[in-house]
C-alpha cells in the first residue's frame, strides 16, 4: 500500500500568517492527491483535487501543488475559521486509498 | 441538494455484526462511487470500502473478509455489513460519494460525506 506522510503533525499560527504543510507519498501518484479540512466534532471537506485543483466554493486563499511524491497545502492568509486539522489522500488509479495522518493547525 | 445520512451504528459485542446504512438524495448511488471512511475517537481518517457504479468493490486489508459493502438500487442506498467485529474498528463511519475530479481521469475523491455514524465494539 502507498503510505502518505504529512508535516508537521500540528502547527500554531496567528490569523494572517501564511501556513504550509507538506504530505509525501511512498511512492509516484502523479497528482492523484487530495487535501480535506476536518474541523472538530465536523465532517471533512473536500478542498483540493488533482493535487491543485480548488474545490467549488474553497476561498481562494487555499492552494496545493506538486506531483510524484511530494505535495504542499498552502493557506496564504489564515483566517479564524481555519483552525483545524487538514489530511492529504492519495487517489491513485485503485484503492486501497490513504491518508496522511493529519496536520492540526492551532492559534498561536 | 446532495446528500448522504448515515444509520444503524450501534454497541457491539467483540466478534458480532452489524450492518450500517448509507442512503443518498439529489444523486443514483448507482451511477456513482460510494466509499466507507472511518475515523476512531481522536484518530485520523481511514478509507474502508467502495462500491465502484459499475459494481466492483474493494476492501481495506484491515476488514477485508469481515466487511462487505453493498448497494440497493430501489433504496439509493450502500450498506456496509460488518462481522466478526473488534475493539480496533470502534469509529464513526462516514460515507461519501467518490468521484472523479475531471470526467474520464482516473483520481477519484470524496466530495459530498455523510455526518457519519458510531459504531462502538466493547463488552
């Protein structure tokens, strides 16, 4: 199975900061990858497909890139309502889909 | 409107079985992909099952011969049938419609979920 790897597993920023966050995957998916939101007690939500893909309705603000093995999740400006925990997926051809194990992003 | 409720999850007894629903409105859940995710109390999400529109299905390795998935056309409706449960797949159960994020290309995503239902496996 591919294993997906973030980075960090949690990061503290202040609203307005610009916030990164890297998923590697064990091996070439092309840009099969997804990212999803989760806030606490909520349910994921799609943000990104095709690894750079924005979902209808995702503030522009949000942006991923890469391909292969290595992928970034960028929020330029965090806002309030960001604070949450964000997973990449590997979407590759056939299942068995993974995901990473998740980047909680906290107020500073 | 797309949607997906999610029911049946329950407390189990170590080695029962369960089944839980998944029924959709505003899409035909066979002219779809549906998938399981599950997610155990503080932990990250991890892909279960799929039920391709065409009719295939795939497992996680982790339930692979305890679980199946299912779809009934009349219903618009996936089940997930779980046996010889254990304390490791307590979580909540999520579906969500999996689609491809372009037409014809193969990545397929989760783009509409269910708020999930709990299924608890203690003595």
């Amino acid at each position: 199975d591919i294993q997906m790897t973030q980075s960090p597993s949690s990061v503290s920023a202040s609203v307005g900061d610009r916030v990164t966050i890297t998923c590697r995957a064990s091996q070439g998916i092309s840009t099969w990858l997804a990212w999803y939101q989760q806030k606490p007690g909520k349910v994921p939500k799609l943000l990104i497909y095709g690894a750079s893909s924005l979902q209808s309705g995702v503030p522009s603000r949000f942006s991923g890139s890469g391909s292969g093995t290595d992928f970034t999740l960028t929020i330029s400006s965090l806002q309030p309502e960001d604070f949450a925990t964000y997973y990449c997926q590997q979407a590759n051809s056939f299942p068995p889909w993974t995901f990473g194990q998740g980047t909680k992003v906290e107020i500073k | 409107e797309v949607q997906l409720v999610e029911s049946g999850g329950d407390l189990v007894q170590p080695g029962g079985s369960l089944r839980v629903s998944c029924a959709a409105s505003g899409f035909t859940v066979s002219s779809d992909q549906v998938s399981w995710v599950r997610q155990a109390p503080g932990k990250g999400l991890e892909w279960v099952s799929v039920i391709y529109s065409g009719g295939s299905i795939y497992h996680a390795e982790s339930v692979k011969g305890r679980f199946a998935i299912s779809r009934d056309h009349s219903k618009n409706t996936v089940y997930l049938q779980m046996n010889s449960l254990r304390a490791e797949d307590t979580a909540v159960y999520y579906c969500a419609r999996t689609r491809p994020g372009v037409p014809g290309t193969p990545g397929l995503y989760m783009d509409v979920w269910g708020k999930g239902t709990t299924v608890t496996v203690s003595s």
